[in-house]
C-alpha cells in the first residue's frame, strides 16, 4: 500500500515556521495614538480659542449694555444710547461669528493636514509590513516544503 503524505503534520510545520512579527502591529498602535494625541490637540486648542472668544463677546455686550443703562440728562440720549447700543452689537456679532469661522476653518486646515500625513503613513507602514511579511512567508514556505 502507497503511503499518503501527511498534510496535518506538514500544514502545522509550515505554520509553526512562520514567524510572529508583532513589530507592525506595535507600530500601528503607537501610529493611532499619535495620531489621536494631535487630533485631540487641535480640537483642545479649538476649544480653547471658542471659549476665550465667547468670554470677550460677553464681556463687550455687558460693557456695552451697562453705558446704554445709565441715567441720560435728556430723553432723546436715550433714544441715542439705543441706537448706538444696537449698532455696536450687530457689529461686534458680525466681527465675532467671522473670528468663530476662523477658528473652525483653522480646525478643519488642521485636521485634514494631520489625515493626510496619518494616510501615508499608515500606507508606508502597511507597504513595509507586507514586504516584510511576503519575504518571511516565502523563506518559511521554502524551509517547510524542503523537508
């Protein structure tokens, strides 16, 4: 009787020949967090910046609406005090909305650099990895099938 190769032994000699690299794996994660470490940067500083400015707006419209508050000698400074109040406020609601757009174009400018850069290094990573794998699978396939 004709005696039939053992594809079990040979399959788990092949398999116990290729090696475990977790270098890649180390290395995508220490690439995630990077890339979370700066993300998180950007929307910190966002905040930071949002908040600042909302805390300025506050305090002009209080500064503003406490002069508009006081006693006027003539009844038409009232009317004046308004009008002025008014104007002062939609101006500074216009300068202030575009200062928050800045802050959110500086978010988005920020977020899509960081993207891009995360993308090709994720690619170039995963590039070598692969390479670095092929060569290991294919000197193990080699050193399996030899026997």
């Amino acid at each position: 009787m004709a005696k039939t190769q053992d594809f079990t032994a040979m399959f788990k000699d092949m398999m116990g020949a290729f090696p475990v690299d977790m270098s890649s794996m180390d290395e995508a994660f220490k690439t995630q967090a990077g890339l979370s470490e700066k993300l998180s940067a950007v929307a910190l500083e966002a905040a930071d910046k949002s908040t600042a400015l909302s805390t300025k707006w506050t305090q002009d419209y209080l500064a503003k609406l406490q002069d508009m508050t006081k006693a006027k000698a003539e009844p038409a400074d009232y009317a004046k005090s308004m009008t002025d109040f008014a104007s002062a406020t939609a101006e500074a609601a216009a300068e202030n909305i575009a200062a928050f757009a800045e802050i959110a174009k500086k978010v988005q400018v920020d977020t899509m650099e960081l993207m891009m850069a995360a993308g090709k290094d994720m690619t170039d990573e995963a590039s070598a990895a692969v390479q670095k794998a092929t060569k290991e699978a294919t000197a193990a396939a080699k050193k399996a099938t030899a026997k």
